[in-house]
C-alpha cells in the first residue's frame, strides 16, 4: 500500500485546479480503455491526497465524469465530457504510474497537467505498422477458426486493407456505428473478392478471420467489469454500444453476402 504525503490545497482556486486536474486525468483514462469503476477509483485517490479536501464524490460514465468535494466547508462540484476513443494500453498503463507516483507524493498542479499532456501527446504507432499488425492479426484468427494457408494469406490482406480503409475514413469523425459497419463491409467485399479471384477457399473463414479486428471484445469486457462492480450504469451503457457495434457488423457482412450468395 502506497504511503501518502501530507499536502494541503491553499485556497479554494487552487482547489479547483486539482479537481480540473484529476478529472484531466479521468478524461485520459476513459479515452483510452481504461474501465469507468477504475477511473472513478482513480480521480478519488487524487483529491483525497490533499488532507483539506473532503466528503469526495465520483460519478463517472463514458460520456462524462463528475466530481464534487467540500473545501473549508464549502461544497465544490466540476464536470468535464469525456469520450472513448482507441484503445492504448500503453498510455494507460503511464496514466496509472503517474497517479500513483502523485498520491505517493503530490507535486505542483501545473506540472502534474503538463505531465499528464506530455502522455497524451506521446506519439502512437505508425500507420504503416498497424496496416501490417492488422493483418497479422486477423489472418492468425483465421487460421484459429480452421482456415487453411491460402485463406490465411487472404485473410492478411483483407485485415490489413479493411483497417487501413477504416483508419483512413475515420479522419471524417464516424460514429462508432458507422466506423463498425464500414469494417465490416470492406472485410466482406475484400474477401469476396478473393475467392472471385480464385485466391481463397472458403470465404467464410476470411470474413470471420478480418472482422475479429472490429469484434468489441474491450467494450463487452469493461462493461461487464463495471457491472461486477456495482457501476450499473456504465456497464449497461457499455453492453448497449457492443450490441450496436456488433449489429453494425452483422449489417455490414450482410449485405456483402446477400450479392455474393445470388
């Protein structure tokens, strides 16, 4: 357990910057995966490392974050909008050293949000590597649903130009629906394509094998983790946006089959 140093907010527009800093770091967390009970846990942490910072209440959802605390008896409330964007473990894992590094030893406001940009502006991988990883990918999940070697290879270029397409039209800010459905048809349409060319077997193993990329594995998974935790809300909020991903992608796989199959 992490031993916390005594610290003291100075004056109430201090106080306030700590909480827009702690909810700063929320905003990251959810943007990048991080479940919403975990979040909560965290923007708690932070405030409750200052000993004149009290009665600390943290709702969160992943469409928004909400806290409220009392400073020298005088109740404080900040939201801040948050949004769940690409999953990054990476930038996860730095914003939880980060909070623990800060309730350990809580330092200046200001250069704990200059830290917290520095992660948020750390640079991602490239697109080249994640055509290629992409591709990898699916094409290792075709082979773990019973594809043969030529389906595999299909599998790695269709995985890698879906994504690819869907990286490219994301630029135009997509709903997550649209963003699903897209996937999914370009993986259908690709793989079709492949056995019209003669290059694939079966094409059902292609498809199954390019739209695992898409699949809301993450979203089904921190759904379910929220509601285990009593956070009923998210978790429900969570499964409504998986089923919808994965209607999308049945629409979108669907409508490819219907012409492929007449």
């Amino acid at each position: 357990m992490l031993e916390k140093s005594i610290n003291y907010c100075k004056d109430k527009a201090y106080a306030q910057k700590v909480m827009a800093m702690a909810l700063y770091l929320g905003q990251l967390l959810v943007k990048y995966g991080a479940e919403i009970y975990r979040t909560e846990d965290t923007i708690s942490r932070i405030c409750e490392s200052y000993e004149n910072l009290t009665a600390i209440d943290v709702f969160g959802l992943s469409n928004g974050l909400f806290i409220s605390l009392e400073y020298n008896n005088e109740v404080i409330t900040m939201y801040k909008n948050a949004s769940v964007g690409n999953l990054n473990l990476e930038k996860i894992n730095l914003l939880n050293t980060f909070s623990r590094k800060f309730v350990k030893d809580p330092q200046d406001v200001q250069a704990a949000i200059q830290d917290l940009r520095a992660i948020e502006d750390k640079g991602e991988y490239s697109f080249p590597l994640k055509f290629l990883a992409s591709g990898l990918a699916a094409s290792f999940f075709a082979l773990l649903f019973g594809a043969n070697t030529m389906d595999a290879v299909c599998t790695f270029f269709v995985g890698s130009l879906s994504y690819g397409g869907v990286f490219l039209l994301s630029k135009y800010d997509l709903t997550f629906f649209i963003e699903s459905f897209l996937g999914a048809f370009f993986s259908s349409f690709f793989a079709m394509v492949c056995i019209l060319l003669g290059a694939g077997h079966n094409i059902d193993h292609i498809i199954i094998g390019s739209i695992m990329l898409f699949v809301p594995g993450v979203v089904m998974t921190n759904a379910v983790r929220d509601i285990m935790s009593d956070d009923f809300l998210s978790g429900l909020i969570g499964l409504v946006k998986a089923i919808f991903i994965a209607l999308a992608i049945a629409i979108g796989v669907g409508i490819v089959l219907s012409f492929h199959l007449k």
